[in-house]
C-alpha cells in the first residue's frame, strides 16, 4: 500500500489469499465485540484489548476471523501499529498451528513490512511457515517473506522463496511477478520475463509489472518491444491517475 503521490514501491505486497472480504468465516458484526461507537472512537487501539482484558474472555469464546477483520480494517487506514497488536492477538487466540493462526501470522508480517519493519515481518511469515508450508496461505507467506528478505539483503534468499511461492501457487500472480523481480535483479533477465508474463497472463495488468517487463526486455535487447510494453505502462499510469482525480472531485 502506498499513498497517493507517493511513488510506487517496485515490489507489492500480496494482497492475500485468505484475507479477501468475502471470507466466509469473518462476521462483519461480531456480538462478542461489539462496541458502542458513540462512547469510544472506532478506531482506538485501545479499545479491542480493553474490551478483551475486562472480560478476561476464554480462547474458546473469541471469533477470531472477527479479530482477523479488525486487524485488516486498520490495515485498510494505514493503522498499522494497531494492525500487529490486533493479529498478534488473533494468533494467540487462534487454536494451536491452526489455519486461522496462520492467517493472523501472514497478515501481522505485512503489518510489520509496511511499517519497514522486516525483520519482525521476517519472524511473523516464518512462524507462519513453521504451522504449514503448503497450504491455502503459504504462497503468500512465501512471497511476502521473499520480499522482506530481499528488503532486509539477504537477495538469494529471497529468490528461493519466491521460487516456492510459484510452486504451491501456480496461480498466484503477485508470486509470478516476485519471481520475476528477483530473476532480473539477478540478470536472468529471459527467464524474468516469462514470469512476467505469467503475472499478466492471470491478471495482473498493472503499470508496475509492465514497466519491470520492459526494464528486462531492454536488457535482452529488444527495444522495440520494450518501448512498446512500456508505452502499456504508460497509459495503464495515466488512466490510473485521471480517476484519482475524478475521485477526488
């Protein structure tokens, strides 16, 4: 995530496999926690564990896909202080190496990396890792613990979990273009573009990920089709700003 005006990061986080709004064990309106929002600020850090604290409430009675959703919620307005708490809690209220514990791992890790803090982000997708390496959440564990190491300059890491990320998810975009990041940052520049390619062909059409398909085409050589992918990477960036504006009218 970034703000608007900011300069892209070259390298996005995942967006998740089983954080989707639609998950279907989250409930948008949990009883347990819900809060009077005319008393407190909705968005009080403090208020989700003074709430908990007070009740001293069993592991047993806590929906943790509804902790889950707060901590995506203060994702979703960069609260990301407030997001590691609420998923760290969520990880200890989740049933031992559960899947739900596992999620609350993956999402405190991008927590931590937007707030650069990778080497808590490290620990947090390798705790992760440690629950199940193949499951529904590990390619993105994987790719985002790619991207934290590379950030961190441990780079030939990074490519070797990039490389699992496309091995338990094929389908996984964001792990196609990691892939192909890494690849060129190696000057394997050919085989950087195949991933590229792969990250486009399941829909990934972004500005980001054309432009890092250019940069690897120039490199190979081929500067009529570079000119021409980033040409798509402009307009794709120019469409993308006019409806900032439009949205801010």
């Amino acid at each position: 995530m970034t703000d608007d005006g900011d300069p892209p990061k070259r390298h996005r986080f995942s967006e998740g496999q089983g954080v989707d709004a639609d998950y279907d064990q989250f409930t948008l309106d949990p009883p347990e926690l819900k809060v009077d929002p005319t008393k407190v600020d909705p968005v009080d850090s403090r208020v989700l564990s003074d709430i908990l604290d007070r009740r001293n409430i069993d592991r047993d009675d806590v929906e943790v896909g509804d902790l889950i959703e707060v901590g995506l919620s203060y994702m979703g307005i960069n609260r990301f202080e407030e997001a590691t708490e609420t998923f760290e809690r969520a990880a200890r209220f989740a049933e031992e190496d559960s899947l739900d514990a596992q999620e609350a791992w993956v999402n405190k890790g991008v927590a931590h990396a937007e707030l650069e803090e990778y080497d808590e982000a490290i620990g947090a997708y390798q705790e992760a890792l440690r629950i199940d390496d193949d499951s529904e959440h590990a390619a993105s564990a994987e790719t985002n613990l790619a991207y934290a190491l590379w950030e961190y300059g441990h780079t030939e890491q990074a490519l070797e979990h990039a490389e699992r990320a496309v091995e338990i998810d094929p389908r996984f975009p964001q792990a196609w273009y990691n892939r192909g990041f890494f690849l060129s940052e190696r000057g394997l520049f050919e085989d950087a573009v195949n991933a590229f390619d792969n990250a486009i062909r399941l829909g990934m059409r972004s500005a980001e990920v054309l432009e890092e398909k250019a940069l690897a085409l120039e490199e190979l050589g081929e500067s009529e089709e570079a000119e021409r992918v980033q040409e798509r990477a402009d307009e794709l960036r120019e469409k993308r700003e006019e409806r900032l504006v439009e949205d801010n009218k």
